[in-house]
C-alpha cells in the first residue's frame, strides 16, 4: 500500500539518506580501482588479472539491477537498501585479509553486489518526488556516482598515514588492507541509519503487481535505446574509472614525476620500477626509501587528478544534467551530451601528443558530458515509463553496468593487438557514434507528421506519430 502525499521532510530524508548510501556502496563496488596500484605488486598479479578483478566487482554489480528496481518497487527502498549495505559487510572486510588472486575474485563477486544499489535509489526516490521533481532528485542521488572517487582521493593518504603494522597488534591491519575495514565499519553504520532514519510507512507503488506486468515495457523499443546511451554516460565512466589510475601510471607516471621534481632515479627508471612484483618490488622499496615515498606521492597525485578531473565532473554535474533536464527537456540536453562526448573523445584519441596536462583537460570534458547525460537519461525514464521505473530503471542500469563489463574486455585484447594505449578512448569514440545516430534517428521518425488543411479529411492539422508510436 502506498501511503498519502508526502511532506517535503520525508522526501528529503529519503534524497539524502539514499544518496549517501548510494556513494558509500558505489565506492566499495570500484575499491579495486585505486589500490590496484599497490594490490598488483605485493600479489604478483598480471594486468590480465587485474582485468578480471575489475570485470568480477562490475558484472556483480549488474546483472542484478533490473530485479533490484523492481524489488524496490514492490517492497520499498527502505528493505532493500538496509539489505543491501548488510549483505557487503563480510566480503568488504576480508578484502584485508587475501594473499592470493583467487580469493580476491572471489571477494569481487560478492562485494561487487553493492553496485546493484543504483536501481534501488532511482525506484525508491522515484516513488517518493512528484514527476516535475523527478529530474533534479534522480540527478542528486545519481551524483552518488562519487563514491568512485573517494577511494581515488582518501586512500593514498589514509594508506600512508596508518601504520604499516596496523593496529591491535596487526588484527585492523595497515596499508591499502586497511581501507576496506574502513568501508566495512562504514557500511553498518549506514545501514543503521537507513533503517532507523528513513520515513515509515514506506512507499512502494508496485506493491501486490504480478511479475509479468514489470517484464511487458521491457518490449518497447525505447527502453533499449536508453539502455546503449547508458552504457555511453555510465558504463563507459564506471569502466574508466577501474582502469584510469593504471592508465594514468602506464602512460603519463613517468612524465607527472619530472613535472613534479620527483626522485630522479624513481624518473629515470620508471618503467622497470613499475614493473617490479612481489618479493623483488619489496626488497627494492625496502632499499630505497626515498623512492618508495616518492612513488607514494606520484600515486596521491594520480588518485587526485582521477578523482577531480574525471570522476567529479562525472558525479558532480549529474544534480546539474537533472535540473537542465527539467528546465529544458531530457532531448535537447541528451543531444549537447553526445555533441560534447563527440568532441572529447576525438581528442583523446587521435595521437596529438596531449602531454598530461592536456590529457587530463580532454578527459575533463568528458567527465561533464558523462556526468550530464546520466541524469538526462534517467529523467526520459519516468516521462516514457511512469508506472515502471523501477523495472525499465532497472533494465536501462543493468546493460548500462554491462558496458562496464565489456568495454574492459574488449580494450585488452585491442590494446595488445594495435599496441596504442589511445584505443581505449577510441572504442568509446566508436560506441558514443553509434549511440548518437540512434539517438537522432529515434526522435526523426518520432516526430510528428503534420498533414495541411487541404489533405485533412476533417479539415484541422492533423498530427499523426510517425514510426510506430512507441
């Protein structure tokens, strides 16, 4: 049963409530993203498997969400992200505590759960915001999309301000193992508050539907058409952001470090330093101090330009793409995202020889367009599917987290063939053409046919829908 009108109160709580939830879980779905750089080393693990991690955390984190959507619709939001912050508890923690690459995939698969959370909020906040609200509360809590920073921005430092023995005689342990007993605690504190805080009695508009009336939108062709331009905005910035500090390091380290004044030996030497595993890595940083706090510095710095270049803009602009949206229109400000997504990406991928400074500009701008056009997305959803957001929300984030999946994929094989790092910015250059042509064609043959006076059996315009009338 869906209760009476809401006050202003109670869906406030459930914006902020939600979307501080949403940034805690969306942080600990890419925790691998950042401490890759320290997790690769002491594992001896091969950027194939590093691959595969990323892949693991993000497929868990998709293949839920069309169900997730719908359960929120039916049981409320409430439930089901309390349920989902306490499912991630375990795994999160015992993150700290592998020493071989099987265990960690394996922990990816089941903390990965947490990107699930997406879907959850949109249907919940949905329920609770008129429709002339929807857009600018769906951008909000979208602009939980920063979490994947937060790990980026706060880990180096936490990681290099614990000591390395940790605490309680090792049982909190130190280094990058103790990041995810942080989000562990994190997580139950959050819980907490999303049970006990959040308005009561629930909505939950859904409520008592059959299973079949959520699957029947699922045949309308644009909710699959949201979907690919979903996995332009959110899934090819979720991929990004797993493998953009290693990018970073691979290809630009060397080049921040001179800029930086950094340990000319940790410059001169860089890519045979970096491509020191295990043991060998650890014995070289146990005789050179001076270089192991220099690199520790270069991957502060990386974390940082990850996070405010590329990953705020991203997350950040998103409360801003739902407030054009409901000003302007979700179409018009969608067609400025691909123009602008167009512009980056071609720049990124021609070898201009853009130098750090001019990579992080281009990726910058990209960031905005990402970050715009996930909110104008999701607010065409509640416009076209009013009564199942939760479910077309729920399809349109799954296959959107897909292009998480499968962007990665395809890059590494890409990578070794051509041999040119750019191919990675290429490949999303190629998925954002293909997303823009549908997108115009789908509103060329939406657009209503005007048939004159004169042709008019009756007389008046007449406007007829023109393909099919999704």
């Amino acid at each position: 049963m869906t209760p009476a009108e809401p006050t202003e109160g109670q869906r406030q709580r459930v914006l902020w409530l939600s979307t501080a939830a949403f940034t805690l879980l969306f942080a600990v779905w890419l925790l691998l993203g950042m401490l890759s750089i320290q997790i690769k080393p002491e594992l001896g693990l091969t950027d194939g498997q590093l691959y595969n991690l990323a892949v693991a955390a993000i497929l868990a984190g998709s293949v839920g969400r069309f169900h997730f959507g719908v359960w929120t619709d039916r049981y409320g939001g409430r439930k089901v992200l309390t349920a989902t912050l306490l499912f991630c508890v375990v795994p999160t923690a015992l993150v700290s505590q592998v020493t071989a690459y099987w265990q960690l995939l394996g922990l990816a698969l089941l903390f990965g759960v947490a990107g699930n959370s997406f879907t959850a909020g949109i249907a919940w906040n949905a329920a609770w915001f008129p429709e002339a609200r929807q857009g600018t509360a769906l951008g909000v809590f979208g602009a939980g999309n920063v979490g994947a920073s937060v790990t980026k921005l706060f880990g180096p430092a936490l990681i290099a301000a614990v000591p390395a023995a940790g605490f309680l005689g090792g049982v909190i342990p130190g280094g990058w193992r103790f990041v995810p007993v942080v989000y562990a605690a994190l997580l139950l504190v959050m819980a907490a508050a999303v049970w006990f805080l959040s308005p009561t009695p629930d909505r939950a508009p859904a409520a008592g539907r059959p299973f079949r009336e959520f699957v029947r939108p699922l045949a309308n062709r644009r909710a699959w058409e949201y979907s690919l331009h979903y996995v332009v905005v959110f899934g090819a910035y979720v991929a990004l952001s797993a493998v953009l500090p290693q990018y970073y390091c691979a290809n630009y380290g060397a080049d921040l470090a001179r800029t930086l004044g950094l340990n000319e030996t940790l410059v001169a030497n860089f890519d045979a330093i970096k491509g020191l595993k295990g043991d060998a890595y650890a014995a070289y940083m146990a005789e050179h101090p001076d270089v192991k706090a220099d690199l520790d510095s270069l991957t502060r710095w990386i974390g940082f330009l990850a996070a405010v270049c590329y990953v705020f803009p991203a997350s950040l602009l998103r409360p801003l793409g739902g407030w054009l949206s409901d000003r302007l229109g979700a179409k018009p400000v969608m067609g400025a995202v691909f123009w602008a997504m167009l512009a980056a990406g071609l720049v990124l991928t021609l070898p201009l020889g853009l130098g750090v400074w001019g990579f992080t500009a281009a990726l910058f701008a990209l960031g905005a367009g990402m970050g715009v056009g996930k909110a104008s997305v999701f607010k065409l959803i509640p416009e076209h599917f009013p009564a199942n957001v939760g479910a077309v929300g729920g399809l349109v984030g799954m296959l959107g987290a897909f292009g998480g999946v499968l962007l990665p994929l395809a890059w590494s094989p890409l990578n070794s063939w051509l041999g040119v790092p750019q191919v990675v910015f290429g490949a999303l250059l190629a998925l954002t053409a293909v997303s823009a042509v549908w997108f115009y064609a789908g509103e060329r043959t939406r657009r209503p046919k005007v048939v004159t006076p004169d042709l008019a059996p009756t007389g008046g315009a007449i406007l007829e829908p023109v393909g099919g009338g999704r």
